[in-house]
C-alpha cells in the first residue's frame, strides 16, 4: 500500500509512540531541565542520529536476516538494550552524587546517542509502523525515513521544552535532582518491561 494512503494513522501512530515516556524521552527533558532549552536543543541531532542508525538496523534484521538461528538476535540484542538502559537510570539517580565529586554532567549527547540504539521504540517502528518498501527500497526508505525524522525532531523539542520549564517553574516548578530521579524510575520500569518481554520468548 503506498505510503501516502496510511498517512494520517502513521502520523498519529509513531508520534503516540514517541510521546510515551522512554529512555530517550526522559534523559531529553533531563538534558532541557540541565541546559535550558537552548541550550538542549542540539541533543536532537543525536537523538535522530540514534533513532535512523536503530530503524535502519532493526529493519534489515527483521526483513532479511530472520531465518535460523538468527531469529533469536533480536531477543538478545532486546536484552542487552534492557541492560543498558538500566545502566544509564543508575547514572542519573546517582547525577547528584556524581557531579559533587567532580565528574562530568551525567547527561551527555553520546549517552543519549546510545540510549536511543537502544530504545526498544526502534523495534516497533521497524516491525509495525514503517511499510515493508522502507526496507527494501531505497527510494521508500528515504521517503519514510524523512518524514520519521521531522516529526521525531518536533516532538523531542516538546520534552526538551518540558525539561527546561519544570526546572524554571513555567509551571509548578521542580528541582533538578527531583527531574532526575523522575526520569532515572521511568526508565527503570521501561527496561524491566523489556527484560520481561524477552523471558516470555524463551
């Protein structure tokens, strides 16, 4: 089916998707809450960077390389994301910590470059959200990839933007270390979820 006739529910669909608390989302609005939205506003390159490089990858596992034994690589890669991601939420619980000891603002473009390779919401727009043609071909593929890529940018500068304005009381306003946390627990529960998805295909 082309992709200009399933345009409005892809629309709706992948951004539900990228407005749902995630790794990506939470360590955004951490970034804004620590920079300030100007400031923040060039962590969406990486946050992009991430998301095309994962699809990418993701898409071509599914697409082409699903026959034998490497039908289980997407349930470990799954584990070793969940991993990962439990990893960073440790970092920014302990971002308070660490900053009084000298070490380097815990959120980083790098570390958020490999939240987002990890984020399992590139599984989901690779296997359900993109049309099929994504993948194999090349035309489609830059097609899609563009339109993922304007409206994943839009909505990362709401989080970025919500970050920044809980933190300088636009609305009730919260402190740094509080925004933190919030957002080390999301993405907590975010990696046990995915940790429990892979037990469940064993």
């Amino acid at each position: 089916m082309p992709f200009y006739t399933v345009l409005p529910v892809w629309i709706f669909g992948v951004a539900l998707i990228l407005l749902t608390p995630g790794p990506t989302n939470t360590l955004l609005s951490s970034a804004g809450a620590a920079k300030g939205f100007a400031g923040a506003v060039g962590f969406l390159l990486f946050e992009i960077l991430g998301y095309v490089i994962a699809i990418s990858l993701w898409g071509v596992m599914l697409h082409h390389l699903m026959g034998g034994y490497l039908a289980l690589l997407p349930i470990i890669l799954k584990a070793f994301c969940a991993l990962y991601i439990i990893y960073l939420a440790t970092k920014l619980w302990r971002k308070k910590t660490l900053a009084a000891s000298g070490q380097e603002n815990t959120v980083t473009p790098k570390r958020l470059f490999l939240a987002t390779l990890a984020n399992p919401k590139a599984f989901l727009f690779a296997g359900t959200l993109l049309p099929a043609a994504t993948f194999l071909h090349y035309d489609d593929y830059l097609k899609n990839l563009a339109g993922f890529v304007v409206l994943s940018a839009a909505i990362g500068l709401g989080w970025v933007y919500l970050g920044s304005a809980l933190v300088r009381g636009r609305f009730t306003r919260f402190p740094l270390s509080v925004v933190d946390k919030g957002a080390a627990l999301v993405m907590l529960a975010f990696s046990l979820l995915m940790l429990g998805q892979v037990l469940n295909n064993l």
